[in-house]
C-alpha cells in the first residue's frame, strides 16, 4: 500500500468521525466533496493497482511453480533413497552369503563322504544364509525317479518324514532337471502357487537350482520361506547356483575318492591275501629248500664213501698192485679216474653249497694278501695255462689296505672263475687278473679273450646247474655249480658279482669284498 493510500484512509476516517460527532450539513457536503476526490484518486491508481496486483500474482505463481519442483525433487530424492537402501540391503545379503559361502567352501573339503555333503549344506542354508527351509537331492542314475541321497533342513521331524521327495524329483523334472535351469517363484498378494513345487515342500516363495554331476543335471537344491521371512530375490537364487555348483563338484571329487577307497581296500586286502600265500609259498620253499639240502647232504656223503673205495681201488689195479694190467685195462683204469675225479669234484660242489644254504658253514676272517693269493692259484693253474699257451697277467698292486677274507674261500673263487676262463679262452689268448681299490670295497675283475657269453643266457649264469650252449660246453662235462659257489662265497663276504660279455671278444667276472665284511659272516643265504 503506498503512503498516498494510507493518507486517504486516514483522512476518510477523520471525517467519518467528525460526521459521527456534528450534524453539520456543511461537513456533510465536505464529506460529500472529499469521497468525491477520493474515488477520483482511486480511478486514476486503479490501473497501477490492477498491474501491482498482477506483479504479485506472477511472484505468487513463480512460488508456487517452485514448491511443486521442490515437492517432485523431494519425492524423488526419497524414492531414490529407499531404492538404494534396498540396493545397499540386497548388496550387504550378498555379501554376506559369499562370506558364508567361501566358509562352507572350506568345510566342505573336510567332508568324506556325499552323504555328509548333503547335511552340512542343507544345514547351512537354513542357519546361515537366513532361508526357512531347504532340500538337497539327488538322483539314482539306475532309477532317475528315486532319490539316491537326500537331506532336509528347517522341517519339524513329522513334516520330514512325509516329504514326497519322488513327487518332487517328477515335479521339476522338465522345468528344472531336464533344460538344466533354474524355478524363482514369488508370489504377488493373494496369488495362488504357480505350481505344486511350493505346497509339496510347504514354502510359499521359492527357488529350485540344478545341481550337475559330471556335466548333467542330478539333482536339485531347494530353498523356500514363509512369512514373516522376507521374499526371495533375484540375487538369492543366483547365490544358490554358486552353491549348487560347489555342490556338484564337491560331490564329484567325494564319489571319485570313495570309488578310490574301496579300489584300495580291494587292492589292499588282495595284497594282504596275495603276501598271506606268498608267506606261505615262502615258507614251503624253504621247507622244501631245506630238505633238498639235506638230502643232498645225505646222499653225498653216502656217494662219497663207495666213491672213494672205487677210486682207490682202481688207482691200485692201475699201479699193478694186484697183478700186471694191459694196455686197454690201463686206458679204462684211466677213465675210471677221471670220472671218479669229476664225480668227486661234483659232489664236493654240492656239499659245500648244501652247507652255505643252511648256514652251517662259517667262515675264518683273517688278513688277506691278495697278491700272494693270486700267484698260488696261478701256480696251481699253471698246468692248464701251458697245455692252451694261455697268457696270465696279474695286475694288483702291491701295496694295498688291508683286506679282511676267509683266504681259503677267496682261493677258491679266483680257481673258479680262472678255471672258466682257461676252459673258454682259445689258445694263444690272454687272461687278466686286476685288482681296483675303491673307499669300502676292493674291486677284482677276471678278464678272457675267450668265446663269450649270450646275452640272453647273462641273467642265468648263476643258477644252480645251468650251463651255456656253447661248443666247448657240448664237448666237456661241467656241474653247473662252480659260478654258484662263487656268487654264494662273494655275498657271504658282503659284496656282489656280476659278469660283463660280448660274444666272440671275450668275459669280464668283476666282484667286490669289502675292506672290513660283515661281523661273524656265515656262508647263508643272503
């Protein structure tokens, strides 16, 4: 209101006042004069009034227009915030089911068996992830009807008990089982279940997912709530097919591992029946071993009783004792001698190696020189050496440590083993006996020119009776024995022999005594 204004009204109310008051006709006519100017004066503002007016309407208006922004950005602001309260809800439940997730990843590699598999995760459905009710099952592959393994968690024990789960294999058959997907239901207010899946397992919101064993569809795990427990979301059933994949390779790796078990029970109580014969077999092998022995033993020293009188006898008809013999009886006494000797050496062979089986024979440990060894059995085989024009090198060096060997026993290897190689060495060839040191054992060889060894026939050189084919073999008759009193001889010491051959160049027998054998040795079987 302008000040004009506010004079006016002023003054009109003076006058009023003073009309009130006086009777005056001449107030009356000035009254009269005055609303007069007064109206005029209006009629003239009225137009600044009306625009004035105007002005504030267009405030009013822009106010207006203001507030409904306002109220709108309000509405959404609000909006917006419940949007993300809900997001930020939704993103902390997922959190927090991979949290119990990466937990139950964990235990589940402590599991042994599906059975328990099945328990742990259905439990921790229910009483981790925050879900009323859950349901792990899975098929028979025989019988894709019947539930092979199941477990239930969040029913009292009489709703168990009636659970159809055959009824619920055939309900998510096709939408489930078969394509391999996953059901979501979740009821809007005062709708009806889509299916029967929800009221067979009493839950009015939920999801079923597929577990896959072996890269197909085997099963399922179900997950529902009731009011007052909050609706199912998108994100649940995602979190369920993590844990359903975990599931299925869990349940893979524990049928693999329990396949693995009974394999190995099997193999191992085979293993225990198979050594149970073969301690058996053992111990009639050794029962039959020691018999052979004795035996051999007996009816050795019964042989070598008459075999001694024949030979003597014949050595006495030979040297004309008991009369004159004729030149066909002497060539005959001669033969007997031979194979008396042959029959003699046989049987010594066998005695001594019946002895080392039994363990009845030990040995004299003393110092040994082996060159002073060398050169008595080069002495004894000198013979032989010049009858084939044989050359015989000995090559051991003179100062050596100081071995410890039954002299006797080691004697009787170098005659052995050189003996073979005179035997098989054509004439003019060359044998080496060489002798190499070493930190615990004392290496000799025994080398020929001679014939050679086959390979295939290497492996059974040192069995018992076992002969080579071989020209020199099919002229001369041998025991057999001679190498395997030398292997038996060698490992009562300690050491170990072996044979190196190329046929048509010639054999390598190399053995080793260690420097120090082993206490109170006895010439067993190793």
């Amino acid at each position: 209101m302008t000040s004009g204004m506010k004079l006016i009204i002023g003054a009109s109310l003076l006058m009023l006042l003073l009309i009130a008051w006086s009777e005056s006709a001449l107030l009356r006519v000035a009254y009269g004069l005055f609303m007069v100017l007064i109206g005029g004066y209006l009629l003239t503002n009225l137009d600044a009034l009306r625009r004035q007016m105007a002005g504030y309407q267009e405030q009013i208006d822009r106010v207006n227009l203001i507030c409904d922004e306002l109220d709108q950005n309000t509405k959404i602001i609000v909006q917006t915030d419940l949007e993300l309260t809900r997001t930020q809800e939704s993103l902390d439940k997922k959190i927090a089911g991979l949290y119990v997730l990466h937990e139950l990843s964990r235990e589940i590699l402590a599991v042994r068996t599906v059975e328990n598999l099945c328990r742990v995760v259905t439990e921790a459905v229910v009483t981790r992830l925050g879900f009323e009710r859950s349901i792990l099952c899975l098929v028979a592959a025989d019988h894709p009807g019947r539930p092979r393994i199941a477990a239930t968690s969040g029913f009292e024990p009489e709703e168990a008990r009636k659970l159809n789960l055959s009824g619920l294999i055939e309900m998510v058959r096709n939408p489930v089982l078969n394509p391999g997907e996953s059901l979501f239901f979740v009821p809007e207010e005062g709708q009806a279940p889509a299916s029967r899946v929800g009221p067979a397992a009493g839950v009015r919101c939920f999801a079923v997912v597929p577990i896959a064993l072996n890269n197909q569809p085997s099963g399922f795990l179900l997950t529902g709530n009731n009011p007052p427990y909050p609706r199912l979301e998108t994100g649940d059933v995602e979190l369920l097919s993590i844990l359903a994949s975990e599931v299925g390779v869990a349940a893979e790796n524990l049928e693999l591992y329990e396949a693995l078990k009974r394999s190995h029970d099997e193999l191992e109580e085979r293993v225990k029946e198979r050594t149970a014969e073969l301690a058996r077999a053992n111990e009639e092998l050794t029962r039959l071993n020691k018999m052979k022995s004795d035996f051999v033993s007996a009816v050795s020293h019964e042989l070598r009783t008459p075999l001694t009188s024949i030979k003597g006898y014949a050595s006495l008809v030979r040297a004309g004792k008991l009369g004159a013999v004729t030149k066909d009886q002497g060539e005959r006494l001669e033969k007997i001698g031979r194979h008396t000797d042959y029959l003699s050496n046989l049987i010594s062979d066998l005695l001594d190696i019946a002895r080392i089986e039994s363990g009845r024979v030990g040995m004299e440990i003393r110092k040994v020189d082996l060159a002073r060894v060398a050169d008595t059995v080069s002495d004894l085989l000198m013979p032989q050496l010049k009858e084939k024009n044989l050359t015989l090198k000995v090559e051991v060096p003179s100062k050596l440590p100081v071995l410890q060997a039954d002299e006797s026993r080691l004697q009787r290897v170098l005659i052995n083993l050189l003996s073979n190689a005179i035997r098989f060495t054509p004439a003019d060839g060359v044998i080496t006996v060489s002798a190499a040191p070493g930190p615990e054992f004392l290496q000799i060889n025994v080398i020929d020119t001679g014939l050679g060894i086959a390979p295939a026939d290497l492996p059974k050189l040192f069995t018992e009776f076992f002969r080579a084919d071989n020209p020199v073999n099919r002229e001369r008759k041998g025991t057999g024995l001679g190498l395997t009193l030398v292997k038996r001889i060698v490992e009562a010491h300690g050491g170990k022999i072996w044979v190196n051959s190329v046929p048509g160049k010639g054999s390598t027998f190399s053995f080793t005594l260690p420097w120090q054998p082993p206490l109170k040795p006895a010439m067993g079987v190793p």
